[in-house]
C-alpha cells in the first residue's frame, strides 16, 4: 500500500510539472488517502502483537 502512495504521489509529481492541475491534485490526494490508511494499519498491526504478548 505503500508503494501505491509512492507511486501516486510521483504522478502528482510529474503531473504538476507538466501543468496538469487537476490530474496533479487528484494524484495527491490518493497518495495522501493511501498514506493515511497504511500509517492507522500499520500502528493497529503494532498494538496486536503487542497486546498478543508475543516476543520478538
């Protein structure tokens, strides 16, 4: 999912470069969304194996 943010926020990148306001704006948009969602899914996959009591 990380990659996909990556990925989305280089389109956004080049987008911007070219003058494509709107395609830009929309790209970054999603990259940020992705990175949101990866960020909360990251820390709740965190507190699970914290709170499973697993050692590493």
């Amino acid at each position: 999912m990380l990659r996909l943010a990556l990925a989305f926020f280089i389109i956004a990148i080049i987008a911007a470069v070219f003058g494509f306001g709107g395609i830009a704006a929309g790209a970054a948009t999603i990259a940020k969304w992705l990175f949101f969602i990866f960020v909360i899914l990251f820390v709740v996959a965190l507190l699970a194996g914290a709170l499973r009591g697993r050692r590493p």
